[in-house]
C-alpha cells in the first residue's frame, strides 16, 4: 500500500537560508511522487513531480527534490529561502487509477 | 490556470440540513476528486469520479454523496450535515494517459463549510 510521511508539521528558517523539507514514502510499485504548494486561502498548486527518468527534479519558484530509491525518500530543497515562501507543503503518492495520496503537510515560516 | 471554479466559496449551514457544493471545470478531463482538509489530516480523499455517472468512495466517505452528470460538473452532497463536516472542501481534476504530463491533479479554489 502506498503512504507518505512528511517529517515536521511546522519548519521555520531565516530569510536567505537553506529549505529542507522531509519526505519519505511507501510504495510497492514505482511511485510516483509529487510536492504541492498551498498558499494561505488558495488551492494546492503543483511544484513539482517525478514520474521516471533524472531523479533530481527541478520545479516552479527554485525549489527541487531528489528520487532517492534506497532512502525512499522524496525531499523538497531551496537553496535560498525568500519571505513568498511561506506556505504549506504536502507532499504525495500516487496511488492507482489516478488517486493520490497526500502527507499531513508541513507548514514552512519565514523569518526575517 | 487549470480552469475549475467551486461554488459557494463560503457557507455557514445548521446542523442537519442539506448541503450541495458544486465543481466546475472546462478542462475536459475525466477524473475528478472532491477532498476535505482538516489540519493535521492533509488532505483526505471524500469521493473521486471517473466519468459520466461513474463515481467511487475515497478513505472518508461516510456522511457524504456524489454525482456527476455531466463531464464539467461534480457535484458534492452532504445529505445532513454534522459539526465534523466542518471544513475546506477541495475540488480537483486529472487526466489518465502514459505520458508523464497526465497524473498531477488541478485544484480549484475551494470552499469553506462551517456547520453549526
């Protein structure tokens, strides 16, 4: 069965730090495997996603995440944070005929 | 931006009384998704269709009703609605093929439910 873990509900960094944002699945078939972005009172809009191919995978506003098979891992990085960040982020599986599966969400802060 | 709209984007109902929300999209795609989120629950899938007249249950099911009776609207029924009910309901699309530009999902707005 497919499932997603996001390690941390609430992570806060300074203005100009590194984001790390935790990542970690199961799945018993190839996943694939997306991060959304959840700005305050909107929908949840796709950053990115790996499906095959380059396990290092670069999506919208700087962000990236790296397939790791070995650490079934799937974590989001920005080498720079910038104040716009701060948001919530889910991080999901696909399941079967289309259905996804969604992690708790870890809500990133800003600090100036 | 995936074109799909919810209405209302706000409601404060009693408890016990019908409620229906409804998804638009022009997207034409086939599968659609209606999700409730709650913190520190993520999203949770409600019911999803994946066509005409063709739904199914998702992991939180109970209390609620679907239908889809046209490609562009998804239609959500709480037939008597519960304080628990309370929360953002999300109305997603996707489309199905083997290429890698289909399985993400497209968010609508969503709407925010409060059940007295």
């Amino acid at each position: 069965a497919q499932s997603v873990t996001q390690l941390g509900s609430h992570v806060s960094v300074s203005e100009g730090a590194l984001v790390l944002l935790r990542c970690n699945y199961s799945s018993s078939v190839p996943p694939y495997l997306f991060w959304y972005v959840q700005y305050p009172n909107q929908g949840l809009q796709l950053l990115l996603k790996y499906t095959t191919g380059a396990t290092l995978v670069k999506g919208i506003n700087g962000f990236e995440a790296e397939f790791k098979k070995s650490e079934t891992s799937f974590h989001l990085t920005k080498p720079s944070a910038h104040m716009s960040d701060a948001a919530e982020y889910f991080c999901a599986v696909r399941k079967f005929a289309s259905k996804i599966i969604f992690g708790s969400g870890t809500r990133l802060s800003i600090r100036p | 931006d995936a074109g799909i709209t919810q209405s209302p984007r706000h409601k404060v109902t009693e408890t016990g009384t019908p409620v229906t929300l409804r998804c638009h999209q022009t997207e034409n795609h086939r599968y659609m998704y209606w999700y409730r989120q709650d913190p520190g629950h993520g999203l949770r899938l409600i019911h999803y269709s994946y066509g005409v007249k063709d739904t199914d249950k998702g992991e939180v099911s109970d209390g609620y009703s679907v239908s889809r009776s046209k490609t562009e609207d998804f239609l959500l029924t709480l037939e008597s609605a519960t304080s628990s009910q309370t929360s953002v309901y999300f109305c997603a699309i996707s489309e199905e093929g083997q290429s890698t530009t289909y399985n993400e999902q497209f968010f609508g707005p969503g709407t925010r439910l409060t059940v007295l």
